[in-house]
C-alpha cells in the first residue's frame, strides 16, 4: 500500500496481504477459476486486489456477472467502463428461461426473483462454463451465517453447502482438493469488515458506483423503505409520485429490492463518518434479507452465493 | 476524546488513528456450555458493534430459542447455524470482528463440544492469544485441559484463564482461586509463556469489559482491558527471510517474477538468497508490486519478486536467505492431530500440503499419543479422531521446512485423503530424521534390464484383486501354469501364504491391512526389478494401497486385475466357511461383510468370474498381457 514498508503491518496491510495469498493459491490449483463481480464496493475491493496480486499479469481468470436484468443502470455502465479500462474479460448471465417468463421483483416477488434470477442464474453460469473455483466478495461480518464460513468454501455438485460438515482450515494452508463436478467458492474478504472496505477504497482511490455517494434522485417510500425509480418499469401506486430527494445507498443490488438512505454525504470521508455514526447495519436495505429469519443459511444451502 | 465524537468532529483524524491501531486475534475456548459464546456476544455488545436492527432481532430470537428466558441469550449473536440456536451449543466456529480506541480484534468463538475439536483447532491455528473458559462450579475438566493442550501445541503463546459464571458461586474468590491452582498444576507440564486468569460473569457482565462491584477483591484488568494492552507481538521480522513460492507470474519473455507471501524476515533487492531444494543461489534484483518497486519487504506481505540470475523455480520452492537456509530433508519427527472420524492408517499415501506446496506422505505408526488428561505419552497403533501423537512422517520428494517452533508458516501442514478429499490431519514438524540421507541407493551392474533380457520377457505385475471366494488364486493359479508351459519365468504372492511368512505379524484392522498390501507391493517391486513377471492375489480392498503399488512401478508394468465376482457369489461358494463365520460374527473386519470394498475405478483387466469359466478367464488374461506387449502371441 505504500513504497516503503514499516516494519509493522498495519491491520488493512495484513488484510490486503491475507487476500492476495488467496487469490495467487486458487488460481494455482484450481483448473478453471472465476471472480463473481457484482459491481458492488466489495467487489471493487476484490477487484483491485486481483490486479495487485497478479501484477505485472493481468488477473488469468475472468470476471463474471450474474445479470438479473434489473440491476441500477449505473451499476451497468459503472461495470462496462471499467472492465474496459482494465483490459478484461467480462461474462455476463442472466437466466434465459426467467427472462422469457418475464420474472421481476414487481410481478414474482422478491423470494421468487432472486432465486431465478440470481441463485439459478449462478449455478446456471457456473455449470455451463464449468467453473470449480469462484471468488466472491462476502465478508463474515455481514450477515451470522457467514461468521461461519470458510474462507474455502466447498460446494457438492449440486452447488449446496454443508454448514455442519466444514472441512477444517488450517493456518493458511487451504485445502482445494476436490472430486469432479464439485467447486470451491472463495472468499478472500472474509475477515475485512465494512469499515475496512470503506478505508481500503479511500487510501487506494478505487473507483467506485457514484450510487454510494448522496445525490438528488427520484424515489417512492414502500414499507418505510425508500426504492428509486431507476426505470419505466416500476408500476407507480395509484397517487404515488416519485420525489426528488437526496440519498445514497450503502449495498448496491436489483433497484427494486435495495433501500435508500438519506443522506447529504458525498465524499468518502462523509460517508465513513455516517457509517460510524449510524445505529443500523448494511443489510437493512436489502429487503431479501427481511424474507425470513435464518434465510441467509438456507438461500446459501440452495446454491446462493 | 471519546472515540464517537472524534468521528464527528474530525473524521480524518480518526481514520489515521484507526488505521494504525494493532490487530489481535483471538480465540475462546473451553468446555461445552462454559459460556464461550455467551462472552463474545457480551464483548460485542457492550463495546457497541451490534446495530439496532441486529439487537431487535436478537432480543426476538432470545425469546423464541434462547436459554434465558425473557432475557437476552447474548450466545445467539455468534451462533448463527439454524442447528446451533436449535440445540443452543456451538458447532462451528464464528468469526467475529471489533475495535476499541486502541485495538482492532478479530475473534474465533470455537465450539467446546468434544465432536468438533477439529473446528476449535481451526480457530486456534491462527490465534495470538486464547480465552480459556471454565465454568465455576465445574471446574477443570477434561476438555479444559484438551483446549489448553492444544492451543500450546499449536504455538499459542497467551493464555487468558477467565473463570465465569462467578454469579452463581457467589463470585467466591476462595472457588477461583482454587481453580486457578488447579489449572496450574495442570499448565505447569505445558509451554504456556503467559498465562493470567480473570473471573468472570459473561452474563452479567462482570470483568468483561468494565470492573465488578462483586469482587472488589481482585484487582487486575477486566478481560477487554486485558486484551487491549497484552503485548502479543511475534517477532517475525526477526526470523530469517523465507518466502514459499506460489506462483510464477510470467506475464511475457521479459519478465520472471515469483510471487508468494513472505513468511518470516525481511528482504531487500541486493539480498543473496539460496532456492530450495535445489540449492541454486542467486540475489534479489527488484521487489515489484503494483504500486512501485519496494526497498525492502518484511514478513506478512504478498510480493513479487525478481532474481539477478535465471534459475528454474517452480511453486512450492523456498526462496530464503542464504546465509540460515531452511533445512532439506524427506523424513520429518511430527506431532499430528487427527481430524477425521476415519482413523489414520499408518503407510497410508495422503496428499501433503504444506504452506505451498502438494505432496505424497506416508505416516508411520505414532510412536506414542499424548492423554490430554495426564499428559502422559501412551503407546498407540494409529491416531483416532482428535488425538494427539507424535509421528514420523515419509514424504515422496526432499523438502525445504522449518520446525514449528521456529517458524509456524514453514514448519506447518495439512493431510489430505486421496479418496474423500478432506482434511483429516493437521502437523507439526518437531526436527528431520537423517534416515534417507544416510541409506544411499546402491547402483548394481546386473540391473533390471540385464535381468529381464536374460530372461527373454518383460516383467510385470499381474495385479489380482477382489473379494474373498471371488477366485483370485484359482485363476491366477491357472495363468502361471500357462505361463510356466510357454517358458516363462514367473512367480505368485498369494495372501495367506505370505501371510504365514512375512506378514504373520498383521492381523486385519485398516491400519494392519494397509501395511501388509505395503509390504507385498514392494516384494512385487523387488521380483520384478529380477525380471520375472509377478502374479500378485490378494483381496487389497482399498484403492490407495493399490494405488499406491501401482506408483511403484514403471508405467506400464502394472496390470491390475478386478476378479469382480458379486459378493452373493462369493458367499454362497464360500471355499473357506469364512463369510458364515463373519456372519456369525465369529470374524471381525470382514471384506465384504464388515469392513469395505472398493472397487478398482479403471482396471486393466476386469473378469466376472460368475459367466466365465477359469479357463476362459486365463485366457483373458493371457490376451491382455499379449495386446500390452509384455508376451509375445
Ligand atoms: N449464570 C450464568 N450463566 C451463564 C454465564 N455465561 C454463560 N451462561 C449460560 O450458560 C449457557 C451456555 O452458554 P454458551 O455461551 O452457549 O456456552 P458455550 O461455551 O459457548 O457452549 P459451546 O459453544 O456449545 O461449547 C447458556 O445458557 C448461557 O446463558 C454466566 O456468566 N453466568
Ligand atoms: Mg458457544
């Protein structure tokens, strides 16, 4: 992170360290690796230490995007920008039998939605180019469920994860030994917290989707929840009327099921201050997540990421 | 100034200060329902790192499943497995994170359950420090001191001894102090460097982060002061420079740069360094990163690094400092501890990784194993899920390692099963053993070509292989006549017969069965290297044994035969009356009956004895031996 190294690590250094060794071990023994971008912060993050730890190579594996169709259409061109910019290969998914029946968050319902178009939609994208090792940017602290998983996390054929039959890990010795058709889905920020990501991106100057940073946009309240209406798609309720008001969001998804909040911070600064100071935690805008107790274990048993 | 008010008043200043704030990782550990938990959601409470949303949902789920009645269960913030909120125990361990004025913590809540040692280990291999709980009623019990066994064997050099539920003794500081004796007894016999006890109420939140107005007769921190001010600094940066290659980053003609994560010591371009195992030296040309090129990298960081001289260096080689390289070696004195439900089977080959590098291993019988009770070092065959024991382990090639002691990331590594793929032992290099070095191999005139010419013949194994009854002798039988009538010169290890001889002293455990398919593949090794083609019958249930006779041999000398005759068969033949002896249950470990058969995945040669006759049968195999070429027609 910086030209001359101090003799003691600093926390973030140790991280960004932690996360390359990761990177460097799945891409030597695994046969057809792959990072999950979501165009997330957190992938930002992932994606930045994956031109590091390769450098002066271009990361060998590409990028894949699970594309629900109704993602923030910034994200989306945030997304193309900057894979061109960087020179890599970019797939994109969505499910072609859910885009024929038209699936959406409005007309299926948010459960629905995002288990075909985004949980079917990864296990279809995963089978298909047959990947066996996949990075994604989860962190433990984000959810309980993932305060207990392992930075290697192995997946049946099936995609299904066994919380209670987790093969220990070691040191940092990583076991990626597995029988055909069975993958590993790594997480190389399992031990970054949300402040971390937040500071990571500030001292390195990632670029990251302006959706983070406070602005006038249009948006309805549901459910005491504020949704922006990214597009024509969303049916407006009979006398609502999308106002202009001046908010961010602190977790980018599908713009139908992702919460603004409001908010007048429009520099990095800003916007860890206001993280520090609030009293509620990131996934409370993500309305998935309000489905059903304990549903991140179960969507994560069925093959979500 | 309070932490809160400088994030408003000046975020910079904070974020300069948080960033330079020290890492300590941590466990805790202990018995199962010693409060470990219970603790670490206290920790995180109170030092405000639960959000509103994360406290309305806990306050629901305590009332819904916790074991506090209308209170909050504070165990439930970490154990977030559906199946550990329904059986209000641990399971797996939680990975937790927070941060004071002066530290940043990351915390692994491992589970006291005796079924999931191997998750607490998990935690522990990475920890600075361990919290070791007792229950105050109970007292020290065995899981206690397997804990603390553990946590010391792995290197962890800072132990918190925190007594909790204090509530319920009537925070009695006569009751912690005769646990606290009572432990030391116990720790003295263990290399625990720093050891400081604590009582606690994780419940009520006494010593946890603030004092107790209960018990104003103890006098040092409470446990988050503890370990906001324990000095756990490794010197690592002390250590002499190693650095395991992961990966040759060679992105065109011009650049060769070996990319790995330091583990130990410092470097700086202009460095001699010595690539092991080969030995070949070199210097350091540049230190490369992303950023710009680096004066000098210490221990902990990924690099990238170029050499003055093009030498050929692959991952897993060592680049150290050559002036204290590691050492070399093929034999290792190990402590291991087993991870699998499976028991280790002593010259088993497993998959070996060490901090890069993937290679075959075979574990010799313990030479002792450790009672976590006594500490006392008991005589043992093989290593049960979560024992201890002391080892000497074989690998398939030199490598370069240091001991644990010296160096955790070097001296450390994992087994792997070739069938299941799992984890199922962890180790520690304590010291190499010279054996190999000192037996040369001794090169002889008449070698295994001048044998087989004189003989006018290829030699091979003839690899027979299925259940008892299948008919394995019988046919090998058959085939040697055939071959004996066609002049060739050949031979049949048969398992009783060797048996009787050589391996009389096996019975018919896994851990017995895999040394005895051991012992006949390296005679087979030895009868071919005399040129006669080898006609090997035994049941040899497991895959990796034959596996492993298989990479003793020149490719294509192996022949493996799968007499595949169903087991009803072979039961109602039953030449010896042993199947009705197994099922009497008068026979123990029986193939087919109470001990497993797998069978060959890709055999050369496959026979169903059940519609084909024992002269058909040789037949088959005498034509197989023909198409490879290893007779003529
Ligand atoms: N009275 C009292 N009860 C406590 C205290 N600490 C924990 N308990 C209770 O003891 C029980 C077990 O607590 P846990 O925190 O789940 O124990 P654990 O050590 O994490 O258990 P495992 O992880 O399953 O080994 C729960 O009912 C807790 O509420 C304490 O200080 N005082
Ligand atoms: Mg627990």
């Amino acid at each position: 992170m910086s030209a001359t190294a101090q003799i003691h690590l600093t926390h973030l250094q140790r991280l960004e360290a932690e996360a390359i060794h990761i990177m460097r071990e799945v891409v030597s023994e695994a046969q057809n690796p792959v990072m999950l971008y979501s165009v997330g912060k957190d992938s930002a993050v992932m994606l930045h230490l994956a031109m590091k730890a390769f450098y002066p190579s271009k990361p060998p594996f590409p990028l894949l995007h699970v594309d629900t169709g109704w993602k923030f259409k910034e994200m989306i061109s945030f997304r193309d920008d900057l894979v061109a910019k960087l020179g890599l290969e970019l797939l994109t998914h969505t499910n072609p039998e859910g885009l024929a029946d038209g699936v959406g968050p409005f007309t299926h319902g948010s459960a629905v939605h995002t288990d075909i178009m985004k949980t079917q939609a990864l296990k279809q994208a995963l089978d298909k180019y047959e990947f066996d090792a996949a990075f994604g940017g989860a962190r433990r602290d984000e959810e309980k469920s993932r305060a207990k998983e392992r930075i290697f996390s192995f997946r049946s054929a099936q995609h299904q994860w066994d919380p209670k039959n987790q093969r220990p890990e070691l040191w940092s010795i990583y076991n990626v030994q597995k029988h055909e058709g069975e993958s590993i889905r790594v997480f190389p920020l399992s031990n970054w917290t949300e402040l971390d990501i937040w500071q990571y991106i500030h001292l390195e100057q990632i670029p990251i989707v302006p959706l983070y940073f406070a602005a006038e946009r249009p948006v309805v309240e549901r459910d005491g929840t504020l949704i922006m209406v990214d597009d024509d798609r969303m049916p407006l309720k009979d006398g609502e009327q999308p106002m202009l008001k001046n908010v961010r969001f602190r977790t980018l998804g599908c713009y139908p099921l992702t919460g603004a909040v409001e908010s007048t911070a429009n520099t990095l600064q800003d916007i860890i201050q206001e993280m520090l100071l609030t009293r509620t935690s990131e996934r409370q805008g993500r309305v998935i997540d309000h489905d059903q107790s304990a549903s991140m274990e179960k969507k994560k048993q069925e093959g979500y990421f | 100034m309070h932490q809160s008010d400088l994030i408003s008043s000046d975020i910079d200043a904070y974020l300069k200060a948080h960033e330079n704030k020290s890492l300590l990782r941590f466990i805790t550990c202990g018995s199962v329902d010693d409060g470990k938990s219970t603790l670490i959601g206290r920790l995180l409470y109170e030092s405000k790192m639960i959000f509103e949303d994360q406290l309305t949902a806990l306050e629901q789920d305590s009332k819904k499943v916790g074991t506090q009645g209308e209170n909050i269960d504070f165990a439930l913030l970490v154990d977030g497995l559906a199946a550990e909120r329904e059986q209000g125990i641990t399971i797996d361990v939680a990975y937790r994170f927070f941060a004071t004025e002066h530290r940043k913590f990351i915390v692994a809540d491992t589970p006291g359950h005796e079924q999931y040692t191997r998750n607490m280990a998990t935690g522990a291999s990475t920890a600075d420090l361990a919290v070791l709980l007792i229950d105050a009623r109970q007292g020290v019990l065995t899981q206690t001191k397997r804990h603390a066994f553990i946590a010391s064997q792995l290197g962890v050099r800072h132990i918190v001894l925190a007594v909790n539920k204090m509530d319920l003794v009537d925070y009695s500081e006569k009751v912690f102090n005769e646990i606290v004796d009572d432990f030391k007894t116990f720790a003295d016999q263990l290399d625990i460097p720093n050891l400081h006890a604590i009582p606690v109420s994780a419940l009520a939140g006494d010593n946890v982060v603030d004092g107790s107005r209960y018990m104003p007769w103890y006098e040092g921190p409470s446990l988050l002061g503890y370990l906001e001010a324990v000095d756990v600094e490794t010197e690592e940066t002390s250590l002499p420079f190693r650095m395991p290659v992961q990966w040759v980053n060679r992105p065109d003609l011009d650049f060769r740069g070996y990319a790995g994560r330091i583990a130990g010591g410092i470097v700086r371009p202009g460095d001699d360094v010595r690539v092991l195992p080969s030995g070949k030296q070199s210097k350091i040309a540049r230190i490369v990163t992303m950023d710009s090129d680096l004066d000098e990298a210490v221990s902990g960081q990924s690099v990238t690094l170029t050499l003055t001289d093009e030498i050929d260096i692959s991952r897993g080689d060592v680049i150290a400092t050559s002036e204290t390289p590691p050492e070399i070696s093929d034999q290792f004195d190990t402590t291991i501890i087993w991870l699998s439900e499976e028991p280790m089977l002593p010259g088993r080959s497993y998959r070996m990784k060490t901090s890069s590098r993937l290679v075959s291993a075979t574990v010799n019988a313990p030479k002792h194993k450790t009672d976590v009770n006594t500490l006392q070092k008991l005589p043992a065959k093989t290593l049960q899920l979560n024992e201890i024991g002391n080892c000497t382990l074989a690998v398939d090639r030199p490598i370069a390692f240091d001991s644990y002691n010296e160096n955790r990331q070097t001296g450390s590594f994992i087994l792997i099963d070739r069938m299941s793929n799992n984890t199922v032992g962890m180790g520690m290099i304590n010291f190499p053993l010279r054996r190999a070095a000192n037996i040369h191999w001794q090169n002889l005139d008449i070698n295994k070509a001048a044998n087989a010419e004189q003989k006018g013949q290829s030699p091979a194994v003839l690899w027979f292989t299925g259940l008892s009854g299948s008919g394995k002798s019988t046919i090998a039988n058959e085939v040697q006549r055939r071959l004996f009538a066609s002049g060739r010169h050949s031979f049949i290890l048969d398992g009783d017969n060797v048996r009787h001889g050589l391996n009389r002293d096996l019975g018919f455990t896994d851990a017995d069965r895999v040394e005895n398919i051991r012992r006949v593949a390296e005679v087979s090794k030895l009868m071919v290297d005399a040129g006669l083609i080898t006609l090997v019958s035994f049941i040899s249930p497991f895959r990796a044994e034959r596996d492993l006779a298989r990479n003793l041999m020149e490719e294509g000398e192996f022949i493996e035969i799968f007499v595949n005759t169903p087991l009803s068969v072979a039961e109602t033949r039953d030449p010896k009356g042993l199947y009705k002896k197994a099922r009497a249950g008068n026979l123990k470990n029986f193939t087919g009956i109470d001990s497993p058969y797998e069978a060959p995945e890709n055999p050369e040669i496959e026979i169903n004895t059940d519609d084909m006759s024992v002269e058909d049968a040789a037949e088959r195999v005498i034509n197989g031996l023909i198409e490879r070429g290893i007779i003529e027609a």
